[in-house]
C-alpha cells in the first residue's frame, strides 16, 4: 500500500490518495461473496466468449429478462427469448440490440440511480413500470444480467426490495472490485454488494481475464467479475465440490493468460456452511 513518503509526493502532485479498508472488512465481504453450494447444475447462455455466462438450470417459470447493456452481442438475450422470454434491453451507447428480433424491446437509456429524460438515464424500477405497463404488479420470477461498466454500484443501492425479489436470478458484471481497498470506494460498494447477498445467494463467479488480481491483506481481488447469483428461496442441497474454472467457463479475452478464481473466494465459504 502506499507509505508515508509516496503519500506526500502524490498530494505534491494534487493527487490525494486513499486511506485503504480495514483488511477484516474487506475479508467479511469476500466470505459473503463466496460461492454457496447449491444442486442446480449450470448451463451456459449466449456465446463460448466474452458476453456468455453460467446460469444455475433454474430457468423454468421465468417468463421476462431485463438486460441493460448491450454493446455489441445480443446473443445471450437471444438464446433466453428462444427459450420463451420476452426480454427487454436497454443501453444509450447504441442504436439497439446488435440481431433484430420481435422478441426484444430496447430503450436507448443508461441505467443509474436517478430518472432523467433529457440526460437519457432511467433507474430500474422505472424502466420495469414502463416497459411492463399494467402487468407490472403481477410479473414475477424475473432475470436480470447487467453488464453497465461500473454504474452497476449506484443501480443496486437504487433497487427496491420488493423489485429485488422478483429477480429469481441475477447475473452482474461487477467492475472494479480492486477499488475495494479504497476505504471510501469499500463503503459504497460494500453498502450495494450486501443489499444483494441479502435476498441472493453467490452461485458462481468467473474472473474476467482484462486485469490481474489485486493481492491485499493476503486475499486476491480480481478487477472485474461475472457473479452468478440465485434467489436464496431457491438454493437447493448440494454439495460444495464446485471445480474452478467450471468446465463451462470461458475466458473473455482469450489473447490474454487465463485468470483461474482465487481460491479464497470459495474455499473459505466451505468452512461456513
């Protein structure tokens, strides 16, 4: 971390680093984010790379996807809508899904924390009413994958509890994870992170392969992540033997080395079973 003498020339500089997180705080937080031992197997959804991911194969009864952040791979939406979902996509980056498809409803907005027409934001709550109209009340066992670059954070602290629950799985890239040993930054994301592991369960998570993992306080913090969670009503028994990487996995960018999943990110959740 940094000393006393790099503190001073980074202020010389105009730049005022942060004091770094209590080493058990951010050790809670991994052990919460620890993988959780459930029966369903995991299917893999969309693409062999970057854009797919590992879902618990607790599909059925899902009848509507909310996906905010397209880019440029709709192939993961696709595969949901030919399994019957209407899905609903959202991104202010670009024009609409990268496939047509009369399955799909896109809004061009960004996902945040406030509503805002002119600024082209829209929580999610919001989008859910106006995509939904009058089933919004009735529509139940919900997916929502997220990949929206960072602004994930401020969207989870916005969420209410009601909607929440209707999500019985929830897939989200979380960015920047390394900033977890900013004691500022560990607060904000700490506060979104365990309002989630409040009503889901981490079922599986898959580093993304762009950075290498932080090394802090003896722990190994990827810079992005895939988190596969399930609604905790759902978990099933099953036994803790996960294999990391999964035999589904793939790496995102595969021109780069292999990131394999620190072990502290689910071994230590065994010992709390």
């Amino acid at each position: 971390m940094i000393n006393h003498v790099t503190r001073q020339l980074f202020t010389r500089l105009g730049l005022y680093p942060g004091k770094p997180v209590q080493p058990e705080r951010l050790r809670s937080l991994v052990d919460a984010m620890c993988v959780t031992p459930t029966g369903q197997d995991l299917i893999r959804i969309g693409p062999e790379g970057d854009g797919g991911y590992l879902l618990p194969d607790d599909l059925d009864g899902i009848g509507t996807c909310f996906s905010p952040g397209v880019a440029d791979c709709s192939d993961f939406e696709l595969e949901l809508a030919n399994r019957g979902m209407r899905v609903y996509l959202a991104d202010r980056s670009v024009d609409g899904p990268a496939v047509a498809d009369d399955r799909f409803s896109f809004v061009k907005k960004f996902l945040a924390s406030t509503t805002d027409e002119d600024a082209g934001l829209v929580t999610l709550d919001d989008w859910c009413r106006d995509a939904l109209g009058d089933a919004y009340g009735d529509t139940t066992e919900m997916l929502l994958q997220m990949d929206i670059e960072g602004a994930e954070y401020e969207v989870l602290h916005n969420i209410p509890d009601a909607l929440l629950l209707r999500f019985r799985i929830v897939v989200i890239e979380l960015h920047r994870l390394h900033q977890l040993v900013d004691r500022f930054a560990f607060r904000f994301m700490e506060a979104a992170l365990r309002k989630l592991l409040r009503t889901h369960a981490v079922v599986h998570l898959h580093p993304n392969n762009h950075r290498h993992a932080l090394r802090y306080a003896g722990l190994e913090i990827p810079s992005h992540m895939e988190v596969t969670l399930l609604r905790r009503d759902r978990l099933t028994p099953g036994s803790a033997d996960r294999v990391f990487p999964h035999p589904l996995d793939r790496e995102c960018n595969p021109r780069k080395p292999a990131l394999v999943l620190p072990a502290c990110w689910y071994r230590e959740s065994r010992a709390h079973q």
